[in-house]
C-alpha cells in the first residue's frame, strides 16, 4: 500500500524571519502523526521582495520535502494558496499561514478527525491576540452575513489554516472561476467539517498585508462572488422607497385638496434628495463590483505567473488556461 502523503501548502510575501522557525515547526509537527509518513511543504512565494527566496532555496538544498513555487510577482494571498492546492499532491493537504499565527502542532489534532473521517478540518479561532477590535468587529461580522447572503456554510471565526481531503481537493479544483475566495470555495463543497478551536497568536514578526481598505473590498468582492442577494436587496429596497414617495406624495396631495397645510421646509426635501442621492450610488457601486467581476472572469487571464518552481513539477493540465509558466 502507499504510504500516505501530506502536503503543506504555505503563501508568503516577505515573510524571511518567519521561514527558518515555521519549517521547525512544521519538521517537528509532521514527525509526530499518526497517519502520514510522508511530507512535501509547498511554499508559494508571491512575489517577495525581501530574503525570503534565498532562505527557501536553502531549506530546498537541505529538504528535498521542501518544494518552492515562486511567482514572478505579487499576485495575492488567495492565489498563492491557489496555485499551492493545484500543486500538491498528497491525500491531503493543509494550508497554513507563514507569519506563524497559526500554530504548526494542531495539525495533529487536525489528522486525527481527518482519521474519523471528515473532508475538511479547521482551526477555530477562540481567541485573537494583538488584533484590534476593529479587525475583531469586522470579522464578527463579516462570517454571519457571509453565510446568511450566500447560504455557504462557511463557519465563523475561520482563516485558511485547515486540513483538505482529497475530495476536497479535487472538488475545489472543479470550480472554473478565477477571481478566487479560497475559503469560500473550500465550504462551498458542503462536506463534512470539524472545527478544532485554537488561539490566533500575534504575528512572529513583519506586519499584516491586510489594512481595512483591503479588508473592506475583500468582504465585498467575496459576498458578490458567492451571493446575488445584493441584487434583489436593491431592486426590492428601491421598490419599498418608490412606495414610500407615493405614499408621501399621496398623502401631501390629499392634505392639499383638503386645504391643510402642506409640509414646508428646505432642510427636509435636501436630507431626502441626499439620502436618495446616497441610496443611488450605493446601488451603482453594487453593480459596478458585479460587472467588474464578470469582465475579470472574462478576460480569463492567468492567476499568476511562475517564475521557478523548485523540487515540484509544473501544473500545466489545471483547469482552463489559468496558467503560465516562463521556466519549467
Ligand atoms: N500573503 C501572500 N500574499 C499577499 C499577502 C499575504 O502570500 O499578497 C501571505 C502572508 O505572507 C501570510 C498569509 O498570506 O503568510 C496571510 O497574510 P497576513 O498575515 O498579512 O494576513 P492576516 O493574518 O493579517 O489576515
Ligand atoms: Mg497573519
């Protein structure tokens, strides 16, 4: 029988500090599982510029379950873990972050309700060290909405850091688009899940890709994705507010024919002009991120672009033509 194969798929973009001590984690995490014997550690490098290639090329040389696929530039968090899944060979596969906030040692927990049989394991967060509660707030609520727009059921409190079957796998690699939400995708499949809580330590060292700039457009490009309830949220909004004028205007013509005072007042008729000004580019911003998704996916242009790929071979038979490769 073959023994079975775990892959690690790691993103990063200048992340140099944080190699050395992630891949000692990860050495002596893995030599503690049940199940697998056999290790690759794919670490998708998106386009760093610091020391981080130089410091993989090393680990490479020494570790041949080290495998490296470097993008020519930076192409995004989602895409790197994209492009990792596609790689990845093993009967499963875990993605983890390289800033070390996810803790290497639960992938223990991770194998063993992989063991009992579920496709997807995940790490909970229960806690978030040194994050500010405006990033907390956000994400509270951002995975309630998510799930009630889109009716994926993707838990709450969850970042990438899980554990894929190769069901899982293989069902996430059928789903053709690619302007991708990783995690959507992944709970998309609707198989079974298990949630193991940890506590999200702070960033070992660097600092967050993500501000809230970007973190606002990620929350609404991911709902847009997955979801067309905005849509009808504004054709049914717009329909409740043209209700609301004609009963306004109905009820101003009435006091009118009966001669009562009709409503007075600049301030008033300005604050509804705004408000409906407001409500209008609200609804053109919504379908302003729906046409810009559909000409992205359009385009179809290749997710990233490969400039080495170290230890691991190319992926050239993945779905449709997303991508390319300058060196084999
Ligand atoms: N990352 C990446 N490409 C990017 C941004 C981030 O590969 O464009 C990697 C990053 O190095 C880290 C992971 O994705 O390993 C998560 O990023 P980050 O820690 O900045 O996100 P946060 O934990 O703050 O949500
Ligand atoms: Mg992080």
């Amino acid at each position: 029988m073959k023994t079975p194969l775990l892959s690690v798929v790691i993103p990063l973009l200048n992340e140099e500090k944080n190699l050395l001590p992630l891949y000692g984690e990860l050495s002596t995490t893995t030599k503690q599982l049940e199940h697998f014997k056999h290790y690759e550690f794919i670490f998708v490098n998106d386009g760093s510029c610091d020391n981080s290639l130089d410091v993989l090329k090393k680990l490479a040389t020494a570790d041949d379950r080290v495998k490296i696929i470097s993008f020519i530039r930076n192409f995004g968090h989602e895409n790197a873990t994209y492009a990792g899944i596609h790689h990845a060979k093993g009967d499963a596969v875990v993605l983890i972050d390289a800033d070390r906030q996810d803790p290497a040692d639960l992938i223990i927990e991770f194998e063993k309700h992989y063991i009992e049989g579920y496709d997807i394991v995940f790490g909970q967060r229960t806690k978030r060290l040194n994050e500010s509660w405006l990033k907390k707030c956000t994400s509270t609520l951002f995975y309630p909405l998510f799930k009630k727009l889109t009716k994926v059921d993707m838990p709450s409190n969850t970042g990438d850091f899980c554990l894929l079957s190769r069901k899982a796998v293989t069902t996430f690699k059928l789903l053709p688009e690619n302007q991708v939400f990783v995690r959507g995708l992944i709970y998309w499949s609707g198989l079974p899940k298990k949630a193991v809580p940890f506590v999200r330590r702070s960033r070992a060292s660097g600092t967050s890709k993500y501000n809230y700039t970007k973190l606002t457009i990620f929350a609404l490009e991911n709902i847009i994705s997955f979801s067309t309830v905005p849509m009808y949220a504004l054709v049914f909004g717009s329909l409740g507010l043209i209700a609301l004028c004609s009963l306004g205007g109905l009820i101003a013509l009435v006091m009118k024919i009966l001669g009562l005072v009709v409503m007075t007042g600049w301030t008033s008729l300005m604050l509804a002009l705004l408000f409906l000004f407001a409500c209008n580019f609200f609804a053109l911003g919504i379908l302003g991120i729906y046409i810009s998704k559909i000409f992205q996916e359009l385009k179809q242009r290749p997710m990233f672009v490969v400039s080495e790929l170290i230890g691991i071979e190319a992926n050239t038979t993945a779905i449709g033509a997303n991508y390319a490769y300058l060196k084999k």
